[in-house]
C-alpha cells in the first residue's frame, strides 16, 4: 500500500519526484564533476530559481550545506565573536543556543511558555549581543513569530545581525530579505525532497561581519565558514562534493512551483490548514496546541489529543497515512500534522475523515 506522510519531515515527497529522478539518472547526473561547467551551470540555475521564488535579492548570497543544523552552526560560528542571544519558542531553538554553547560563545536568551507567544515591546536584548537567533516557525510546538514581529525586532536593534530558521515553514512564509541578515532552512520538509541538503541566504552586512570576526584572530571555522562559501559561490561551485543529485532535484522541484506561483502555494497552504484547524477547533476533545491564532503555524499543526496520540496514529497508520507524534515529553499528547506543498487539499480531507 503507498502511504501518505503528513510527518513533519522527512514528508511526502513532492508529487513530480520521481519523475526528476529518473530524468537526473539519465542526465547521469550523480557522475557529474563539481568543478565543471554543467554543474556551475546548475548551481547558476538552481540559485537563480529560488531567488525568484522566494524574492531574494540578488546582493544576498547562497550557500549549499548539509543541514539546517549545519546552518545553525556556521551562522554563530561566522557572525558571532563573543555572545549572542536566542529567542527559544521550542526545541529547535533550544538546539540552536546549545551549538551556540558548544562553540564556547555567551549567549542570553528568552524562553517562551510551549505553545505561548511572548511581547516584542517588552524584548530586552542586552547591548553586548551581536546576533539574534529565531526559530520563525518551531516545529515541535507549532509556534511560528509573524514575520512583521522579527522585522520590528531587527528595527530597534539596527546594529546587531538577525538569523531566522525557517526550516519547517518554506516555501510558504514570505520573507522581506532585507531586514533579516541570515535565513536558513533544509529541503526535506516545505520542497518534499530527500534529506541532506541545506540552504542559507545570507546578507552583505553578515558577509561583512564575518570579515570582522575572522580578522580579529577567533576561528571562523574552515571550508563550510561563510567567507570560503562567499568565495566559491562566486565561482558557482561549493568548497566540497556537494549533494549534486539533490541540488539538481532542487532545482526541478522550484522549477515546479514556480510554474504553480508562490501565490497559489500560500493560498492552497492556508486553505488546508483552515479545514485542519477548524476540524480540531470543533472536536468535543481534541484541540490545537497554540491558543493564540496568529502564532499558529500554518505549515506544522500540533494538535493536542489528550493523550490519545499512539491509538489515533496507528488508526490512521492502517489506512496508509501516517501522522507526527508530539514532540519529546508531549509524544503521547500531541499529534504533528505537516501541511506542505506535496499535501494535495484531496489527502487533507482523506485524512479528516478518517479522523473523524
Ligand atoms: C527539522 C528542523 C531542523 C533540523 O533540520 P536538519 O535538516 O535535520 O538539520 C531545524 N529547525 C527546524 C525548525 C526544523 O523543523
């Protein structure tokens, strides 16, 4: 039986796929040499096509990595000489300030309550900080920061650098580049794609920083360190083998959706995501994690069900389509649901009915 996973990543992989698969091993494109001038062909398109797509400007940089973890890691490593501050709406947050720790920085943070936003009014962020961590959408409690709140955070603090991890929210968030220094994201969740590979855009002012960093005499890391990616990405090639297959993957899936429009996608997004929330809202005992509305990711819907998890997983699970569990100490009273461009609105009502 062919499953359908709404599992919040690795997810259903995007419906034309394997199609792309088959083409790219015809093209022999695992066997291509990454110094070659197909590959930098690719990595001119690929590039060119997620600019478009998610409307990067073209003085903003990017980098191919292995993972979002990886681009947690190279983001204080390249921009941060001695401290910077986190704002932890989940795990993913928390992991961020801990690789932050590991690589022997001070950080200070704000923790929010799971599930609970917090006043960026009241955000005090102390002067000695020189980059700002958000988790914009936190796939283990379903919280996302609009982005309106992360651009009013940048403007009262011009001086420092902002980084977003938008992992579990792209393609569907829109983002004004221009105010935010670092976003980063990998491609198994929002583009279906096999896990592996990551993306970061990064800002002329952070590409700055990093000169600064690194000529101050600390460790800026070696090949993955934003200045030799800078470097390389400028000859449209990476410092190592790169993941070819899955780059060249990329770039037939943004292909296809920028054939569908970013518009549709965020409309289709929003219109699942609405039958899902307002199916739980209704049900006598099953309830969405997040209270408050405009925090509610539309893209990862964590669903308390009183501890009724494991049975309605395994119920769905019969039928072929899988559901999350919660996340950690919430996996017997949470359910994760993705909702991303893969999930046609027919498998969102399947799976409803199902639940129902
Ligand atoms: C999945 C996820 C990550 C980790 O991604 P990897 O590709 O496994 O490194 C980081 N942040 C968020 C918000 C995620 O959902």
């Amino acid at each position: 039986m062919k499953k359908i996973f709404f599992t919040v990543g690795p997810s259903e992989i995007y419906p034309t796929l394997s199609k792309h698969i088959q083409k790219a091993l015809q093209e022999q494109i695992p066997s291509l040499s990454h110094r070659g001038a197909e590959f930098k062909e690719l990595f001119k398109e690929v590039t060119e096509n997620l600019r478009k797509l998610m409307g990067i400007p073209k003085e903003y940089e990017i980098f191919f990595v292995a993972s979002a973890l990886e681009g947690m890691e190279r983001t204080v490593q390249s921009l941060v000489e001695k401290e910077s501050f986190h704002i932890v709406t989940g795990s993913f947050g928390k992991a961020w300030e801990k690789i932050a720790v590991q690589l022997g920085k001070k950080t200070t943070n704000l923790v929010t309550k799971d599930g609970e936003g917090f006043d960026v009014s009241k955000l005090k962020i102390p002067k000695s900080a020189e980059l700002i961590c958000l988790t914009q959408n936190d796939t283990s409690t379903g919280m996302q920061i609009p982005m309106p709140e992360i651009y009013y955070i940048k403007d009262q603090n011009p001086e420092k650098l902002i980084a977003i991890d938008v992992v579990s929210s792209v393609p569907y968030v829109e983002i004004d580049f221009k105010k935010i220094d670092v976003t980063f994201f990998s491609v198994q969740k929002g583009f279906g794609l096999p896990a592996g590979l990551g993306v970061i855009i990064v800002s002329p002012e952070a590409l700055k920083k990093g000169e600064k960093v690194k000529g101050k005499g600390g460790s800026i890391g070696s090949f993955h360190s934003f200045l030799n990616l800078s470097e390389k990405a400028r000859e449209f090639q990476t410092p190592e083998t790169p993941n070819v297959l899955n780059i060249y993957l990329f770039n037939s899936v943004l292909k296809d959706m920028l054939k569908t429009g970013i518009g549709k996608i965020r409309k289709e997004t929003d219109q699942k995501a609405k039958l899902l929330y307002d199916f739980f809202t209704k049900h006598q005992e099953y309830n969405p994690f997040v209270k408050y509305q405009p925090i509610r990711s539309q893209a990862t819907l964590v669903i308390d069900v009183n501890g009724k998890s494991k049975a309605i997983r395994e119920k769905t699970a019969k039928a072929g389509i899988l559901i999350g569990a919660g996340y950690g100490s919430y996996k017997e009273n949470h359910l994760r649901i993705a909702n991303f461009p893969a999930h046609s609105l027919k498998q969102v009502k399947e799976l409803i009915k199902l639940l129902k």
